[in-house]
C-alpha cells in the first residue's frame, strides 16, 4: 500500500468498497491458495515453484484498486487457474507502474472473469 492508506475496490454493485487484503482474504478462502510471480515469459508459483506457461493458464476474475487520492495507489489483482488445477492469485501495479514482465505474461492469457470473490 502506498502512502500507507487502504486500496479499495467498489463490489460488483458499485455499493461498498474493501481493503485489498480483504479481497486477497476472500479468494484464498475461494480456494486460490497459491501465489505467483512471472517468470522466463509464464508464471512461477511460489509454494511449489512449479512453472506455467501462458497457454496453462486462465484469468477467472481480476480486481481494481484505485487510490481515491494518490494514483500511485493503484493495482490490480488476479485471480488465475491452471490448467493443472493450481489456483492462486497474481499482484501487480495498474496503470503507468504496472510490471511490463507480468503484461507480457498475461496478454496471451484468456479471461474468463471479471470479478472472482
């Protein structure tokens, strides 16, 4: 979190919003347990270091968070599928800080979802 404050995503209904953590709580409890970071041009999970490429994986939902303040507050998070089962969730920067190893990862990767929690 930038500058310390919460980032926040309004809910499917534009009603409410909630803490990235809260979002993050809600789908390992989902069932994505894993966390991945990307590598050599796929994903890497982090508990098994078991290696996807693109074409193994599947977004099943993403969220935004945008800072109400601070553009620096933004980030994006992803809810991905395996085409082995993992399930797990990948983190990145949104906007003009965003990971441009993680873009290229996912570019080729279908999204199946917008909102997974």
């Amino acid at each position: 979190m930038a500058g310390g404050r919460a980032l926040t995503f309004s809910l499917r209904d534009g009603s409410s919003e909630e803490p990235l953590e809260r979002v993050i709580d809600k789908l390992t409890r989902r069932g994505y347990t894993e966390h991945f970071r990307a590598v050599d041009g796929g994903l890497e999970a982090l508990g098994t270091g078991e290696r996807f490429a693109p074409s193994d994986l599947v977004i099943r939902g993403y969220y935004r968070f945008e800072g109400t303040s601070d553009p620096d507050d933004m980030a994006i998070v992803y809810a991905i599928e395996t085409t082995r089962g993992v399930r797990g969730i990948l983190v990145d920067a949104f906007g003009v800080y965003s990971d441009p190893t993680i873009s290229a990862v996912l570019r080729n990767v279908p999204i199946l979802g917008k909102t997974a929690a």
